[in-house]
C-alpha cells in the first residue's frame, strides 16, 4: 500500500483569482539555438528558443553558450578586450550579461522591454525533458545542459551559488505516473533521488496515486530579482531600444537573446510562437500548507463530447499559479477566455474545489 500523503488544495473561486495572464514564449522546433559566428567584422552569440522551458535550461545553456564564445575569442584574439552588447533583457540576456561581466567583459544591455516579462511570468518548473522531435545529437545536448542547470539551481537552493540567494528550493513534486519529466540521467547521476510512488489525499473524496519526487522549485520572480540586483551593482547599463538589425550595433560582440525577436536577426525558419495561459491566485490558505508542485494529466470533454487528457500544473509561485497551456503558432497576447476557463474547470475536477 502507498504512503498517503495529506495536502492542502489551493482554493480557485473566483474570490481567489489574482489575475489571469497571457504570455507568448518563443519556442524553436527540435531545439534552441546556441551557437556563435564571426560575421562582418562581428561576433554574433545566438542564445533563443527555449520557449516553454527556459527557466529548466537557463544556467547550462548560458554557460555552453559562453563556452563556445570563448573558443571564438581564443581563435580571434583580436577580439578579447572589445566591449560586448547583449540584446534582450529576460533571464537570457541578464544572466549572459552578469557572467561576462564577471569574466571581466565590459557589458551593456538593449532591450526592446526591461519588465513584465515572459521571464518573470513563468511558472517555475524544472522539467528537462527533450522534445519528441530531437535529434539524438540534440538530446544530448538537452541532457548536458540541463544538468549543468539543475547543479545551479541546487548551487541557489543550497546558499552556495556565487550571486543568486534564495530563489530555488527542494520541494515534493507529484507526477502522474505516466508522465515522464525527463529526470531518468538525473536520478542515475544522484542528482534526483528516484520517486516514491504516494497516494496524495485533499482531504475531501479527491484521492490519486502518483509519483513523489524531490526536486527544485525555480522562483522565476526572485531570480529575476536578483539578476536585476546583480546588473545593478556590476553598473551593468540596461537601455531601452527596439533593435531592427545587430549590424546597426557599435560593438563587435553581440549577444542575440531577444527572446520573440531574436530569429528576425538571422532568419531562423525553426521558430514557431506558443501560447500560454496562468492564473495567479490570491487568498489562499497559509503558503506554508502550500509547498508542493503538481504536474498531471486531468480528463477533459471537448466540444464535440470527446474526452482527452489535459495537463495541470501547480506551483506555489507568489500565492499559487495554474497552469499551464501550450498552443502552437498562436502569437496574439490578447488573453483566451475559454483556456482560461477550462483550465479552471480542470483543476476544480482534479483538487475538488470550486471553480
């Protein structure tokens, strides 16, 4: 028999609903872009599409893209003391900024946007898994990168990373049984303890078996937070311009990590926008009785009466956020009521609490 394990629903009345929120992540098939070119007379670093897992892959990627910036620099030499532009200021282009910076590169920031970002509105899971798409080359790539990501968010959630404080921690995850977040390499390298197979009771009639995992909660919220801090006290300049072409630029080195806008610098085909939709809650019982992830597969009727499974998320990002929805090509922000309301519809079924 299952250990049971007793939580506490979030409550999503309409009296605990913060706010509804629409954002479009830049998403590129099979994989993101990282790769560096010297190109008339410029460095030019791609760093994008990462779109619906930018948060999981954030720190490795950052750091691979470095990497192979600095084999550049080493083979053209020329280049190592010439300033660097970073175009984009979500969590790409903060981090890349501070860790050039650090390196002892002399940085700026150009950003069409500097707040309100798809950064700071995400949700905060680490879920690494590659896409059904990739390459074995490119799931590799997924598997390395991850990896060096998930050693930074322990780094964060342990008080040993170098610059970024209290913005990760362990928390239980319940997964449906059959949904694979990836972690098999994780749990082979003990990086992730192997999941507990649990019963989770809400207390009233809602009872499932799921897998308990022990992993990191990214507070997207604070890191940015302390990204921007870290910027700030590097006398990192953040300017705001829309940039229509990097060969406008006057530096040499360029970082491309403009999110939405970054393929329109290289013609990338592979770019496709995604749409999502959170909702912030409010009002909820005491966060403490709060701190768990959920991710599941919740039955939904459609229109035409056909049942099919939707995920549901969970996280105790600011009071509570649900989520998540992943609608392929849309790019319009204006907000989707009828997502919205099936989300909620889903998640009164699964946690037993009025929508």
């Amino acid at each position: 028999m299952n250990p049971i394990i007793h939580l506490t629903p979030p409550s999503i009345s309409d009296a605990h609903i913060e706010k509804k929120v629409v954002c479009i992540r830049s998403h590129r098939e099979r994989i993101f872009c990282i790769s560096s070119e010297l190109k008339n007379d410029k460095i030019i670093c791609h760093l994008y599409g990462h779109g619906g897992a930018g948060w999981t892959f954030l720190f490795g990627s950052v750091q691979k893209a470095i990497k192979e910036f600095e084999q550049l620099i080493k083979n053209n030499p020329s280049y190592k003391k010439k300033p660097i532009c970073v175009v984009g200021a979500g969590c790409f282009g903060l981090l890349s900024a501070i860790t050039l910076s650090r390196l002892g590169f002399n940085v700026r920031i150009i950003a069409k946007e500097t707040s309100n970002l798809a950064s700071d509105r995400a949700a905060g899971f680490f879920f690494p898994r590659a896409r059904k798409s990739s390459t074995p080359q490119e799931r590799a790539i997924f598997e390395s990168v991850g990896m060096d990501s998930y050693r930074a968010y322990l780094d964060i959630a342990t008080g040993m990373h170098p610059f970024i404080k209290n913005a990760s921690r362990l928390m239980p995850a319940y997964y449906n049984e059959d949904i694979d977040p990836g972690f098999g390499h994780y749990i082979e390298k003990g990086l992730i303890d192997a999941p507990e197979k649990v019963t989770i009771d809400f207390g009233n009639g809602k009872r499932y078996d799921a897998l308990q995992y022990n992993t990191v909660f990214i507070n997207p919220s604070q890191i940015m937070s302390e990204l921007r801090r870290n910027s700030d006290e590097l006398g990192i300049k953040i300017e705001i311009e829309d940039v229509q072409n990097l060969e406008e630029l006057p530096e040499s080195i360029i970082f491309n990590c403009a999110g939405k806008g970054a393929p329109t610098f290289n013609s990338d085909t592979r770019m496709v926008p995604v749409q999502g939709h959170l909702i912030r809650l409010k009002n909820q019982p005491p966060m403490d009785q709060l701190q768990y992830m959920i991710n599941v597969r919740v039955a939904q009727v459609d229109p035409n009466n056909w049942s099919r499974d939707t995920l549901l998320y969970y996280a105790p990002k600011g009071n509570g956020i649900l989520g998540i929805t992943f609608i392929r090509g849309q790019a319009d922000e204006a907000a989707n009521a009828e997502e919205f309301d099936k989300l909620l519809a889903r998640a009164g079924r699964f946690f037993g609490t009025a929508s």
